[in-house]
C-alpha cells in the first residue's frame, strides 16, 4: 500500500506525521490549472482535539505560477495551507458538528484515505479566482499615444451654441 493512501483514523489514533514533496506532475489536477511551480512540500500530523476526536493536521507550502487574468503572463503565487480536520465516523455526526462550528472542516473515517486527493483539493481550494498582477504592462500600453482624442460632444454642442448666440456662423 502507498505512503499516500491509510487508514485515517488509525493516523490520527497513533498520532503519526507523514512529510514529503510532490512535483506538479503527481498532481495533474493541480497541473491544468497552473502554468508552472516548483516541488510542493506537505505535512500531515494525526491527533486528537479536546473532545478526543481524531484530527488530522495540514500543512502546505510550494511556489506556484499562474495566469494573470489582464496580460495573460505568468503571475507568481506563494502556496500557504494550514487546515485542520476533523474525522468523524459517520456523516450524521459529521453534520451534527458542522451545524454547530461553522469552521469546522470535517472528514469521514476511511480505511482507505487518499492523501493525494487531499492534497490536490486543498490546493485548488487555495487558489485565486482570478489571479492579476498589481500593475500590468498591458494596462500601461492599454491606450496607444498616436490615436488623436476626440474632442467632447458635449463641449462640441457649448461651443456651437456660444457660436450662435453671438451671430458667428
């Protein structure tokens, strides 16, 4: 069985942590939404919280580029996750715990607990919506500086007025 995929709740139970790095090409959903990045380093740390729930620890760190939504380059993205989870055995009591911590970020018990998925989602979740840069080139070069101005229609329409009122034709 892969380092990746466990029984959660056992994690949890022996209190174990897990350490590594995935390049980009481990993480294919990850991958398709990003122009490049670097290795992602996670952490993963098993416990119990104060009502001796099984929890699990999340940590993510990696640099990412994505596409700037104005010039279409590369914009770079410091990846910083810190999640904590905790595992329920079934999803009533799941829910029952959500309705009343509204930041609880819970998880089903699983004998076979898929850390990848885990991994990937959390990273999507991170991402922006719309990543820009704070100044674009493109918004520099947006408005090209031989193009003439056209002069004001409502300035037009004071001037031909003054024209008239006076007798100018």
């Amino acid at each position: 069985m892969s380092d990746l995929i466990f029984d959660n709740a056992e994690f949890a139970r022996l209190k174990r942590t897990l350490r590594g790095e995935l390049a980009l090409a481990q993480l294919p959903r990850v991958a398709s939404e990003v122009l490049s990045g670097e290795v992602i380093e996670y952490v993963l740390v098993g416990g119990t919280d104060k009502y001796q729930r099984y929890t699990l620890d999340l940590g993510l760190t990696g640099h990412l580029a994505l596409r700037c939504q104005r010039c279409l380059k590369a914009v770079d993205f410091d990846l910083d996750v810190a999640t904590h989870f905790t595992l329920f055995a079934d999803e009533a009591r799941l829910e029952t715990a959500d309705a009343e911590d509204d930041e609880l970020e819970g998880l089903l018990f699983e004998q076979q607990f898929d850390l990848l998925s885990l991994l990937e989602d959390e990273i999507l979740l991170s991402l922006p919506y719309a990543a820009v840069h704070e100044a674009c080139e493109a918004q520099v070069a947006a408005e090209p500086a031989d193009v003439p101005k056209k002069p004001n229609p409502f300035a037009v329409l004071a001037d031909l007025k003054g024209k008239l009122q006076r007798g100018e034709h």
